[in-house]
C-alpha cells in the first residue's frame, strides 16, 4: 500500500469531519434541518471537490478506482455462493 502523502491525510480528515457533522446535526424524520439550503449545498460541493481531488491523487499513484464509501452503504456487488449455482439442462 503506498503511503499517503500530507495532503491526502488532510483530505480524509476534511471528509470524515465534514461526515460526522451531517450526521451530527441531521434531525430525525419529520423535523426541520438546522443548517440552511446554501450551508446544506456548500457542504455537498466540499465532499464532492474532496472525492475528486482523492480520485485525481489515487490515480496518480495508479491507485484508480477506489472511491470513498460509508459503511452503511449498500455493497454494490453480492457474493453468490458456488453451491447455490445451479447447472442448466440442455
């Protein structure tokens, strides 16, 4: 794995930061957010400018393809077990 340089650990620092405020301050269902529409929309463009500078250095680095993900994300991909594949009839 290579080493990441100061401004790579900068931007995971940013993005995990910026991440556990959403969820910090995000209400419960039905509730009003306390942060406004620009602030909201300010902060996506920061995460989104994050992601693509960390893609720009990951490529670099021949590290293309990987992304940022959150761990209650859904995987994209399923693992479907060998056995449970069955043989077609011919």
């Amino acid at each position: 794995m290579h080493d990441l340089s100061k401004e790579q650990q900068i931007l995971i620092a940013m993005r995990k930061t910026l991440s556990a405020i959403i969820r910090d301050v995000t209400p419960p269902p039905g509730m009003r957010h306390p942060l406004s529409e620009p602030t909201i929309e300010d902060v996506r463009q920061c995460l989104g400018l994050i992601a693509a500078r960390e893609k720009e250095l990951a490529d670099a680095q021949g590290r293309g393809g990987e992304r940022p993900y959150y761990v209650d994300e859904p995987p994209d991909s399923r693992v479907v077990p060998i056995a449970g594949i069955k043989k077609r009839k011919e």
